[in-house]
C-alpha cells in the first residue's frame, strides 16, 4: 500500500516515511502535435524541467530516472529524448543517470502503472 501524506502531518504522526515528493507537474501540449495523447519531446523536456525547478533538485543529483517506459518504438525514444533535452540544459555530463522502467520487470498495468513505477524508485532510494 501507498499513503501519500503531507510531511509535517506524518512527522507528527510518527510515521515511518520511505521517501518525500519534492515536486510535481503537470502540462498537455496537444494543440502542438498530432493529437492529444500523442507524446512529444517539447511536451515532456518541459514538464521535466518544471518538475525539477519547483522541486529544487539539481540535475547532476539526480541518480535514477524510472521513466515511463511503454516499449513501444514511437514512446521509448520521444521519452528518451525529452529526459536528454530537460537535462542538458544544467550539464555537459553524458550519462546523466541510471534509466529504468518497472514495465520490463512486470508488464503495464495500465491504470496502476504509475504507482508501480513509483514504487521502485522509492526502493531504489
């Protein structure tokens, strides 16, 4: 199970905490390409640089991407190039980090797909 709580309430709570969201975002650029669930790299570099800025997180500290990771050969190289784009705007390191996705290891499971793979990041921590 995952309960997501607000720091300061599981702090006081007593609550064992495996792992603190910094940052999130979200964003849909569908009037930009093909159509609305269609992925693109500027969709993505976007809101990966959105997400880290409002978390503060550094690129060159950041470890593991679990990345979303479908398999498919339009979606895999799109999210791929959009993680590059996002982070070479804060380095000139390559190989910025370990890549992975849960989806190798268990398959998609659609609606439940993003938590799995929030999971593993957590555990990998």
């Amino acid at each position: 199970a995952v309960l997501l709580k607000r720091l300061a309430d599981a702090l006081a709570d007593g609550d064992h905490i495996h792992a603190v969201i910094k940052g999130t975002a979200i964003n849909n650029d569908g009037d930009r390409k093909v159509g609305f669930a269609a992925p693109s790299v500027v969709g993505q570099a976007e809101v990966i640089v959105t997400a880290r800025t409002l978390a503060g997180v550094d690129a060159d500290s950041i470890g593991l991407i679990e990345a979303h990771g479908t398999g498919t050969p339009v979606g895999d190289p799109i999210e791929v190039a959009a993680l590059t784009r996002a982070f070479v705007l804060d380095t000139d390191r390559t190989g910025f980090c370990a890549l992975g996705s849960v989806k190798s290891n268990i398959g998609h499971l659609d609606a439940a797909a993003g938590i799995a793979g929030f999971i593993k990041a957590v555990l990998a921590l």
